[in-house]
C-alpha cells in the first residue's frame, strides 16, 4: 500500500482526532460541567453495580460448576433453587441501576453531542442551548437507543450462537476476530446514528440508516474510532475485574487511587468518544457538501 493511500486514510482519523481535543480545550467549563453532572455519576453507577453484583455472579458461576461433578448426594434441586434465586436477585439489582444509568447516559450524550457541535461551527455552548438540546432531543434519542440495543444484542447473540456450533470449534478463532470485528463495526455506525439522532431529530432505524449513509468515504476513520473506543472500554473494564478479583484491595491508599484512576478513565472515554463521534459527523457533511442539521441550528439560534 503506497504511502499516498496511507496518507488518505489516516489524514481525516488525525483531523478527527486533533478537532476532537480541541473542542474539549476550547470549552473546559462546559464540557467540565457535563462531566461533572452527567459523566461523573454515571460512572459512579457503573463501577458501583459492577462491585454489588459481583459476589452474586461469582455465586452463581460456582454452583453451576458443581452440578454433573459433585457427588450424586448432593441436592440437585436444591441447586437448582440457589441459583434461580440468585439470578433473581441479579435481575432486581441491575434494575435498581438501570434507569438512572439510562437516564444519565441519555443525558450525557445530548448534552456533549450538543455542545461539541455548537463549539466546532463557532459557537460557544451554554446553558439555555443545552437545556434547549435536551428538551428537544430526547425523545428521538430515547427511541434510537432502543434500536441501537435491538442490533448490539442481536449481533452479540448471533456471535455466541457461531461460536456454540460443535462443527465450527476447529474456526473459533476466526470467528471470534470476525465476531470482534462485527462488533466495532456496529459500534462506530450506531454511535454516528445517536449523533444523527440528536442533532437532525431523526430516530429508531432511520438514524441509523442516515449514520451509515453519511460514513461513506470515511468508514475507516469510523471504524477506527470504534474500535479505539472498544479498546477503551475494554482496558477499563480489564483494571476493574483486576480490582473485583481480590488482586488488589480496594479498601487501601493504592486501591483507592486505582479506582479513581478507574473513573477519571471512564469519564474521559465517554466524554471524547461523544465530541469525537461530533466531529466525524460534522466533517461526513462537510465531505457530502450537507449543511449542518436542524437541531444544532434551532440551538444556535437560542439567546
């Protein structure tokens, strides 16, 4: 591969990435306060479930392991209803988390995608235009979340199902590196579909469809973002099994500074993934020669 193709590729991926901290320097205050108000709690929700259902999963996980290997005395049905019981608790905790974690994130992405958009034509984000974004927004986002739910479970189910095939163990491998890479894949176009949501008010598979329309002639620089950002995701939630499995304590100075590390991390992911994700939307129109969307003009035109 020539060094001009080279320089083609990973031209707009440098672009995206450079606007993208720009962006984030230029307005500290806004996008500290979206942080603080959204970001913030919404990892604190996280990482806080992920410790409270970990004894739960790791019960489970053992009392599943004995059955079919313990000795014939043992009560299998009695297993059985620890387990059930278990996984119902499970099911309540993560509950309790979701809706507030739901709402947090559905506000987190209006606010940031918003705010990284009004600051990459010019504009200075406030408060009236983000409390305008918001209430314009979120139900067309709320809607394109639910789709954007539909095809992650979809395209996760249909991996594990390729992966349980007796006949394919000998191509597991291969397809589990397909099966990642399908998986970046869909997270660059359903993340570029809830910026299309937000800022031309289009929902469910329809933004979707937008998003992918408008990635033609930067899907690598799409892909690659997805895939810097499930690398993220994936770093972050590696140092948290790290901290869950005991290897560290999470009560002492080093834990503790671990696990703030933990959050300051995800914070950060989350916020640039959002103002990085802007951009790639904003420089697609510029690509197609399309003005920018309705959303974003109606809040600049907010006093």
């Amino acid at each position: 591969m020539s060094d001009s193709i080279l320089r083609s590729l990973f031209q707009p991926v440098k672009t995206i990435l450079y606007d993208s901290f720009r962006i984030l320097c230029k307005n500290p205050i806004s996008f500290i306060s979206i942080t603080t108000l959204t970001i913030l709690p919404l990892s604190l929700l996280h990482i806080s479930l992920a410790f409270a259902s970990q004894p739960l999963e790791a019960q489970i996980s053992y009392k599943a392991s004995i059955i079919g290997v313990g000795p014939i005395a043992i009560d299998l049905r009695h297993v059985y209803d620890e387990i059930r019981s278990d996984a119902l608790s499970l099911v309540r905790l993560k509950a309790v988390y979701f809706l507030p974690s739901y709402v947090l994130s559905l506000l987190a992405a209006i606010t940031a995608v918003s705010s990284a958009a009004l600051s990459y034509n010019g504009n200075r984000p406030s408060r009236e235009t983000v409390l305008t974004a918001i209430r314009m927004t979120w139900p067309t986002l709320f809607v394109t979340s639910i789709c954007v739910y539909v095809l992650t479970c979809s395209c996760s189910f249909l991996t594990r199902a390729i992966l349980g095939l007796g006949w394919l163990a000998s191509l597991r491998q291969v397809v589990a590196v397909l099966g990642a890479g399908l998986e970046v894949f869909v997270t660059a176009v359903s993340s570029l579909g809830m910026v299309v949501s937000i800022l031309e008010e289009r929902s469910g598979f329809e933004a979707l469809m937008v998003g992918w329309g408008l990635m033609e002639g930067r899907r690598f620089s799409g892909v690659v973002l997805g895939g810097l950002v499930v690398l993220s995701s994936g770093g972050i939630g590696w140092g948290l099994r790290f901290l869950m499995d005991g290897k560290m304590d999470s009560g002492d100075l080093v834990g503790l500074l671990w696990k703030g590390t933990l959050i300051g991390l995800f914070c950060l992911v989350v916020l640039w993934s959002f103002v990085a994700t802007t951009v790639l939307y904003c420089e697609c129109r510029k690509l197609h020669g399309i003005r920018t969307g309705s959303s974003v003009e109606l809040v600049e035109d907010t006093p």
